[in-house]
C-alpha cells in the first residue's frame, strides 16, 4: 500500500440481532496504518443483516497487523465460539505494508 490508501474489510451477513460480533483485539502501528470503528450499513431493524465494515488507511512506511475476531454471543478469549456448540474461529489477521 502507499501513503493514504485504504483497504476495507467486510462482513456483508452481519447480524448483531443474533448475536453476531467482531472485536478489534490488535490495532495497527499507528504510525503505519490506522483502523477505524466498524460501521454498520443496510440495518436499522431488530435482526436484520447488513454489512460491517473497518477500514485500514496507510500512513508511514513499515509493516504492521491488525487482528480482528468474530464471537457468537460472547466476547474474545476462552467463551468466544463460532455457533452453537462451535469453537472459536481462528482471528482474522490482516498485515498492512506500506512503502
């Protein structure tokens, strides 16, 4: 990436109404990348699904990661589970390298 580019990360089947949640449990740099607040888009009723997105934006040059995790009704570490009587999804992790 250069300096101001952006990639976007999205969930396009979330669905908070049925307990679906992802967690920022690594920022980046900041002096290499920023990631923003997930936002999310197309949902304004009660268990409706939209899309959640955040944004890494490049700043300086180096390499840095960010690490995201999905929770089914629960928070990050040893109760978080993919579903029902699921384990927990491997986090998601996105390394940035800006030059």
């Amino acid at each position: 990436m250069g300096p101001h580019d952006r990639l976007r990360i999205e969930d396009t089947a979330f669905s908070p109404g049925v307990g679906d949640s992802w967690w920022v449990i690594e920022r980046p740099s900041p002096a290499v990348a920023t990631l923003d607040a997930g936002h999310l888009s197309d949902c304004n009723k009660s268990g409706c699904r939209g899309t959640l997105a955040y944004v890494l934006t490049a700043h300086g040059r180096g390499t840095t990661k960010a690490m995201l995790q999905y929770c089914y009704r629960t928070s990050p570490g040893p109760d978080c589970v993919r579903g029902p009587g699921a384990p927990a999804p491997p986090p998601v992790v996105v390394t940035v390298s800006v030059s």
